[in-house]
C-alpha cells in the first residue's frame, strides 16, 4: 500500500518524497499518466519523478498531461492538470521556447533513441557465450592486451552464484549492472566495461562495422511485462569456425556486434526507467527499475531479468509509514527451464510467489520450500508467505507501436 499525504491542493507525495520535482510558481511540467491509483487519483510521472493526483479530471492511463504550477486565491500554492498538446483534438504544438515544448522535444529525443537501441539490442547471454569461446580458443594468444584486458573486466563483473552469496555481494552486484558511480569494474560499471569492450575490439578490426545480431533477441526491457529470462547459450557457429581457422579479424568483427547489441540492451534498460517511454503497463503494477544481471554457476554464464520497485507502506501495529520493496525476476540455468519470482519485502516481514514453466522444477521448488523457509527465518525475516506455482504468469496488454522494428 502507498502512504499519502492530504494536501488542500489535492497533490499527494509517493515517497521516497525526493522523487517528487521542485515546483515553483509558474512551471508547467509535461508528464504521463502512469496508472489510476483508487476513483480519483492518477499517478503522474515524469522522468524520475512522480506524484499522485486527486481532485482532477481523470484522463486515460498512458496520456501525456501538462501540471501547471500557480498561485491560489489564499495565497496558496494550487495545481492544475490539463491534457498536453498532442491529447487535444485539434490543438497544434505548445509554442517554441515554451516548458512543454522543450518537454516534449526532449520526450521526443528520448523515445527516438529507444527506438533505435530496441532496433540493435541483444541479451547479455550471446556475447557471454561468445567471450567464453574466443578466450578458450588458441587464437585468442594473438588477441591485443587492450580486448583481453575489457574481456577479463566483464567476466569479473559477473555475480557468482555459491554458498558464499549474501546480500552486500547481490547489492554490489546490482549497483555494477545498474553503472552506478559506485560499483565495480572501473568507470560506469556494467555498461563504462561494454564500451571499452567496445573500443578495443573496433580498435583491433581498424574500425570495422560489427556484424549484426545472428538470432532472435529477447523482448525489450520493460517495468510493466514479466522479465524475460536469458539461458546460458552456446557460442555461435559463425564465430566458432572463424576461431577454428584462426581468422581474428572476422571474431573481432563478430564478437563487436554482440558486444555493440549488448550495450545497446544496458543503455535501453536505463532509458526504461526513466518512466517516459510508456510501459504498456496498463492499470498493473509497474516497477522502478529494470536491468540485467550476469551470473555464473559452474562454467556457465546467465543473466537475471531483474525488476525492482519501491513504495511506502503506512505500517501496523503502532508502525510508522517505512519502505516496502518490491522484486520481481527471471531466471533460467537451461536445466531448470524458465522460472520467475516475485519479492516483496515490508520491512522483516517477506511475501515470496515462484513460477516454474517445467512441472519437474516447480515440483522440485516445492520440494525445497520448508528448507527455504528456515533459511529466512534464520536470517531475521517473517516469511509470511512462500509458495511455487506451475508455469509462468501472463503479461498485460502489448502497448501498440512502443518501438519501431527497424530490422525486419
């Protein structure tokens, strides 16, 4: 549940309460409706800001909607929502120069860059799988230090998957697939070591075109749709033969092409959650943040879907209002099929729903649930509830023309 706070202007905090912009007197914010809350209340947002609205008119989920900032009669601050320029039937576009120009020049700019990265991107899988197979070739001794140098930074990013996994090594993890200024691998993280990747291998191609993805590539990124596992995958023949015979400019030229559709994928996952791109989402539940997440187990490389939200909970029992997290996540190790889970965490006390599209592994999870279960418990958390269910829940609605295909 989201806390809220009665305003007389009818405008509402989601917390954390900084995602909420600095409005002064006079502003008029472009922004979309994200989803309608209860009878009433829209939810606004607007690159990483968001607010709930009530008292307005209602307008249909996914909307563009302009919030004017002016001064109320008592002296007050009051707000209005209107619908945008291009909701209008018969309005042109908001004058140059204005706030709600420049918004949707710069909404415009983004939606035309995730148009083209869905058109290049890749999963994380085929350029794992085709690192592993140059770096065990013979070939590879005749590789340049600078791509075996970005080759061993990636590898090293990877989340490993033992007995000695605990939550500081999972939030490092996800602080490096994110780029955050704090995480592993030098500059910028997961992506800052793609585009060294990147540089190395069109430095040593003498700045040869990558070629292009050679299979299907999963579905965009997304904070609304389920998270599409990535299994571990075999390098591809193209590159296999080329490794064969020695010929390293060719696997350069491969392996530039994953790690090129690669970064395209991180990069597409940050514009995602900007929230300004429409989700598809509908009136579901939409997540904050979306990323991919590599891992290895034994000699394997795969990549976690990842889906993570946040809201404030008003609590119970004399508890004062607190974050509530929300993890959502797909997961494939190739012998397990496709499994999903779904997390949530308000405050110690944990929610945990797993889907498995094989019965043999949703029988084996269940299997598993009372060991599970003892686990957590032991680790200081309330397992309210905790269960498996078999195959894979279903997604909303597909939002008609999110991105352009400009491959087929």
């Amino acid at each position: 549940m989201v806390s809220r706070v009665s305003t007389p202007t009818g405008v509402v905090a989601v917390t954390p309460v900084t995602r909420l912009p600095p409005l002064s007197v006079g502003d008029v914010i472009a922004m979309r409706v994200a989803r309608h809350m209860t009878d009433g209340v829209m939810r606004l947002v607007s690159g990483n800001f968001q607010l709930d609205v009530a008292g307005q008119e209602m307008f249909p989920v996914g909307a563009r909607v302009s919030l004017q900032v002016s001064r109320g009669p008592e002296g007050g601050v009051s707000y209005q929502v209107s619908a945008g320029a291009d909701d209008v039937p018969g309005q042109g576009a908001a004058p140059p120069g204005s706030a709600v120009a420049r918004e949707q020049a710069a909404l415009q700019r983004l939606s035309g860059m995730a148009a083209e990265l869905a058109s290049r991107q890749d999963g994380l899988a085929p350029l794992f799988s085709g690192l592993s197979a140059a770096a065990a070739a013979p070939a590879s001794a005749a590789l340049p230090q600078p791509v075996v140098a970005a080759m061993a930074a990636l590898f090293g990013l990877r989340l490993v998957a033992d007995d000695k996994l605990d939550g500081a090594r999972l939030k490092r993890a996800i602080a490096t697939a994110a780029g955050a200024p704090e995480s592993e691998g030098g500059r910028g993280g997961l992506p800052g070591v793609l585009k060294d990747l990147g540089d190395a291998l069109r430095l040593f191609a003498k700045g040869g075109e990558g070629i292009a993805r050679e299979g299907t590539p999963p579905a965009p990124p997304s904070l609304a749709r389920h998270p599409q596992a990535q299994p571990p995958g075999r390098a591809s023949l193209e590159l296999m033969q080329a490794l064969a015979r020695g010929d390293l400019s060719v696997a350069a030229l491969l392996l530039l092409g994953k790690s090129d559709a690669a970064l395209a994928r991180v990069r597409l996952s940050g514009l995602t959650s900007l929230k300004v791109l429409g989700d598809g989402a509908g009136d579901g539940a939409t997540f904050d943040r979306t990323l991919d997440l590599p891992f290895v187990f034994g000699s394997q490389t795969g990549v976690i879907s990842l889906q993570i939200g946040r809201d404030d909970t008003p609590g119970h029992e004399g508890e004062g209002s607190h974050p509530a997290w929300r993890v959502r996540f797909g997961i494939d190790t190739g012998e397990s099929g496709p499994v999903e889970a779904v997390v949530g965490l308000d405050g110690t006390r944990l929610f945990a729903t797993l889907w498995a599209e094989r019965g043999e592994t949703a029988s084996a999870l269940t299997e598993r649930l009372s060991e599970l279960r003892e686990m957590l418990a032991g680790s200081g958390l309330e397992v309210v509830e905790l269960k498996v269910l078999p195959g894979l829940p279903g997604n909303p609605p597909t939002a008609s023309g999110q991105y352009v295909n400009q491959v087929s």
